[in-house]
C-alpha cells in the first residue's frame, strides 16, 4: 500500500514538471515573438513619432492609386495616389491637405486637415487631393493623429499592387491597378438599340490597319480606361489597341470625322471615343 502511494506521488511530480516546461517554454515563445513583432516589416510607433502631431481629421479614407493628366493637353499620364474621405461634405469642392516625407523606400503621408471652401459647389461629395507617388517605393504609411496605417506597395510599368499590413482608418479601394500602356488608346462606342452595328462597323475599321494590334488587361486589377460607355440604351464593352506609328493614330480622327458624317445621324443615341494613353481624344460628335 505504502509503495503504491509513494508511485502515485512520483507520477503526480512527473506531471507537474511536464507542465512546469510546457509553461516555461510557452512564455519563452511569447517572449521571443513578441520581442520579434515590431521588426522591419511592422515598425513601432516611436519610428513616427518625429512624423506625428496631436491633430487628427475626424472621418476614415479611401485612396486609390491612379493616372492622370494634369491639364487638357496632350502629355504623358502622372502616377498620383488620390485621397478620398469617407464623410460626405455639402460642397463637392472641400480639400484635404497632407504632408509628405520620404524615408528610404517608404512614403509617409501625415493628414493635417479638411479645409472648407470660400466659395461652396453646392454638390454633396468627399473631399478629396492628389499627392505625387514615387515609383521607387515599397511602403506606404499614413499617419491620423497618433494612428497608423501601413501597406506595402509594387510599382512596375505593368501594375501597381498594394497589400495590407495594419490598417485602422483607411482603405484601399483597388488592391491592383493596370498602368496605361505607352502607345496605346482605347476604343469606346454606345448605341442605340436599333443601331448596335456601328459598334462592330467602327471596330472592324480599326482593325483592318495592320499597326493597330489589340490586347486585353490580362489578371486581376483596375484597367485605367473606360471600361464601357455609360448612359446609352446599349453601352458596349471598350476595346483596347496599341499602335507603333503616330501618323497611322491621329489619321483615326479623319476616320471618324469621314465615318460619322455618313453613318451617325444627329440625336441617334450613338457616340464614339477614342482615347489615347497621352490625352489625346477623338469623338464622333465633335470635328475632330
């Protein structure tokens, strides 16, 4: 009897050892990974601390990386991250100012403040900016106040690619977006209903010139130009070309000048667009 309880007690002490090491061991693993976390890839908060000011914008943002043209001459497209807040403002022209700062290949955006305007357009909106985005970063952090917001970001001339490491006010609308090819333009057509035909018609103009070669947005992502006309009775799906002779492209506005005065009768529902990757666009309803 004496044995069996003296075994009993060897085995309890046996236990509670196993579990004195597993405890051991798990607070070392804590230890370690919580040593661990504040690594290159999430900084800690004092890394900011120079950035950050006690001001805060009281609403959360939606920002998007996009092309754009700065004035409605022909010029190459700028890369730009646009801002947009989530509240909703009586004027559709309320700005949203930021300071920037490069640190290494990271782009810090610090929200200052939502100014109104002196002069209201009396249309409900966000409020909105533009601010330049470097091509050689990996990293964007934006700054609320004392509140972080992280992501990653792949900059290529085909895509730009965003992936999310901490956010707490912010959103990427577009987690992927297409760059707008150099030398290439886009084909946008809407009809009425009775007259589909001179979508396929106008297309197979372009087609049969050898030095427009059509593609297609391969993969996931925003594609940068018009997807679809919109507000036609039929909005056809856009077509995209590349061309390598820039005579061969601005001759299209003879084209459509030609194929417009015989085919498209005035307030037939039809209208056609071609854009091109430098802002330069023709339109069936104007001389081009």
């Amino acid at each position: 009897m004496v044995k069996i309880n003296i075994m009993k007690k060897i085995n309890i002490m046996k236990k509670i050892n196993v579990v004195k090491k597993i405890l051991i061991f798990t607070l070392i693993g804590i230890a370690f990974f919580g040593c661990n976390s504040n690594n290159d890839d999430v900084l800690n908060d004092s890394d900011y601390a120079e950035y950050m000011i006690e001001n805060s914008i009281d609403t959360e943002i939606n920002f998007m990386a996009e092309e754009i043209y700065t004035t409605n001459e022909t010029q190459e497209p700028a890369l730009k991250l646009k801002l947009i807040t989530s509240k909703i403002f009586p004027c559709i022209n309320y700005r949203l100012t930021t300071t920037e700062f490069i640190n290494g290949n990271e782009l810090i955006v610090r929200f200052e403040q939502i100014i109104e305007p002196i002069l209201c357009l009396t249309v409900l909106g966000p409020a909105t900016s533009y601010i330049e985005l470097p091509e050689n970063i990996n990293k964007i952090t934006f700054l609320n106040g004392r509140v972080i917001d992280k992501y990653f970001i792949e900059i290529n001339q085909q895509k730009i690619s965003l992936t999310l490491i901490e956010n707490n006010f912010t959103t990427s609308l577009y987690n992927k977006t297409f760059r707008i090819p150099e030398n290439s333009f886009a084909y946008v057509c809407g009809t009425n209903t009775t007259n589909t035909n001179i979508y396929t018609d106008f297309s197979e103009i372009i087609e049969q010139n050898p030095d427009f070669i059509e593609f297609d947005f391969d993969g996931e992502g925003r594609i940068p130009y018009p997807e679809t006309t919109n507000g036609n009775y039929a909005n056809h799906p856009s077509k995209y070309y590349k061309y390598t002779s820039s005579l061969e492209f601005n001759n299209l506005a003879n084209i459509m000048n030609e194929y417009s005065s015989e085919n498209i009768e005035e307030n037939s529902g039809v209208s056609i667009s071609i854009i091109s990757w430098n802002n330069l666009k023709f339109c069936s309803w104007l001389e081009n």
